[in-house]
DNA sequence: CCCTGATTCGC
DNA sequence: GCGAATCAGG
C-alpha cells in the first residue's frame, strides 16, 4: 500500500480528530501504526499532546533576561486541547451502551451482593455465565478500560466495590463474550411470556 | 500486560 | 519516502 492522496487525507483527518496511530492504521489497512507515525511525521504534522507526551522541553532561552512576550504566535487555537475531548468520546460510547445490570435490591454498600438479584428477561444460562465470569473478572477502573475490555460494570458505582469486568471483549462489543449475552438481548428471548 | 507516540536507520 | 525496530513512557 502507498500514500496516495486519499489515504494521506484519512491520516490527516483521523490526526487532526486526535485518533491514534494504530486507530489510523487500523482503519487505513494495509499500514501498521509505525507506517502511519512515520508519516504523520515526514507531514510534519506532529505534536498533539496526546497520552505519553510531557515533553520537559526547556527552551534554552536565549534572551539573557528578557522574557519579553514573543509576537511570534499569532495562532488563534479554539480549542486548547485535545486530551480531554478525546476522553470524553471515549467514555461515551461505553456509558451509552451500559445497560445498568438490574440491580434493584437496595443493598448496602459494602456487601458482596451474593446473589445476582437480576435475572429479569435474561435466560438463566447466559446468567449463570456472568455470575461465573464475574469471579474472574479483571475488575478494572474505568480508566483501565481499552477497546478490548469488557465494559461491562459490576456493583454500584457510587459504592467502592464497583468495577468494570475487564474480560477480553468479543470482537467489535464491548463486552466480554458472558456479558454480551446479557448485554444484547436478541428480542427473542423477552417475548411476552404471559399471555 | 496493554497501550501511546518518537526516533533511528537500512532499504 | 518508507516503515520495522527500537526507544521511552503511561
């Protein structure tokens, strides 16, 4: 594969939009994220501040001592930054998609919750799984999550004892392979059961 | 361990 | 110019 004008224009995009190299080489195909890197930096489209970059980079500062303000910037940026933007789209999709597990018991905060008082419309296999999993769930922080984490939230987030499953996720869900099968209901198994 | 970008250097 | 290998870091 080369960088024809349509590729490097993805690139470009994808970088401006704050994705990260193996995003971009993901979704460009055929380049890995060192290609897509080493591209962006023969672009001369570099810096971003993302996550791993706290350059310490001290000028030199010529100026004996004048920190005279340099005119020299005339940039007009709107937005400051990207980090926190590009956490934000990050988390959204997870809590968009979270299904709150059923969890209707009061319980009070520090208990183990033993039983899975859920149950509602989910077939008792794929329950019996999540219990299962959930023993040997990574228990991740929110800030651990990747894309192949199960997002899956267990106990009561304003409780400690609250975290995320961490499982590897089934391709493209976000949830581990058990919590895709509470997560996603097909409809089918929620018929009316009384009629 | 997973991930991130940065740099180097033979091609 | 390209990108794998490597480095440096979270």
């Amino acid at each position: 594969m080369s960088w024809t004008d349509e590729r490097v224009e993805l690139l470009k995009k994808m970088w401006g939009e704050g994705q990260s190299a193996s995003q971009i080489a993901k979704e460009l195909g055929g380049v890995t994220r060192n290609a897509v890197i080493g591209k962006v930096h023969r672009l001369g489209l570099s810096n971003r501040t993302t996550a791993s970059s706290a350059k310490p980079e001290a000028k030199p500062a010529p100026a004996a001592a004048a920190p005279a303000p340099k005119p020299a910037e005339p940039k007009a940026r709107p937005e400051p930054k990207t980090e926190p933007a590009r956490e934000a789209i990050k988390e959204e999709p997870a809590a968009e998609a979270k299904p709150i597990p059923a969890r209707k018991q009061i319980i009070p905060a520090g208990q183990p919750l033993p039983p899975q008082p859920s149950a509602n419309e989910i077939s008792p296999e794929a329950l019996a799984k999540v219990n299962e999993i959930e023993k040997k769930a990574k228990k991740l922080t929110l800030m651990e999550l990747t894309e192949r984490t199960c997002k899956w939230p267990v106990g009561d987030p304003a409780t400690p004892d609250f975290w995320f499953c961490g499982l590897p996720v089934q391709q493209g869900k976000p949830y581990c392979e058990a919590h895709v099968g509470v997560a996603f209901q097909p409809m089918s198994s929620r018929r009316d059961r009384r009629r």
